[in-house]
C-alpha cells in the first residue's frame, strides 16, 4: 500500500486532473481484484459494478467523452 502511494503521488504533478481522479479509482480495484484472486474471497455483484462503472469512467476520460451541454434560454 505505502509502495503503491508513493507511486502515485509523485505521479499526481506530471499528470492531468480527470487522470488524476482516475488514478484514484484504479487503487480499490486493484485490491479487489487482488484479494478474489489470492484470497478466494467472493466477488460481490455491487463490488463488480463499481469496477464496471470505474472501467467505463477511466475509458471515457482515455477517449476523451464528454457530457453534452444543454444551454437553458432565459424566457
């Protein structure tokens, strides 16, 4: 754990903000994905939908993804 913050820290200044907050998301998941494979322990169903969503967050900011912007005229 103190390994991988490091890591990541020093990281954080050559990198953009969206990574940055992707960063953060990849470290739980990791753990996840370590402690099914090396402990058995079972994967829950809102465990694996967390990393699908972070999945699909961290494609988006890598395919550059935007939200659409609805502008509301003032009546």
């Amino acid at each position: 754990t103190g390994i991988a913050y490091v890591l990541m820290n020093s990281a954080f200044p050559r990198l953009t903000t969206p990574v940055i907050g992707i960063v953060t998301f990849i470290y739980p998941v990791v753990a996840i994905i370590i402690d099914w494979a090396l402990y058995a322990h079972p994967l829950r169903p809102t465990q694996a939908a967390g990393m699908a969503l972070i999945a699909l967050a961290t494609l988006g900011v890598r395919l550059g993804w935007r939200f659409p912007i609805r502008r509301i005229s003032a009546a």
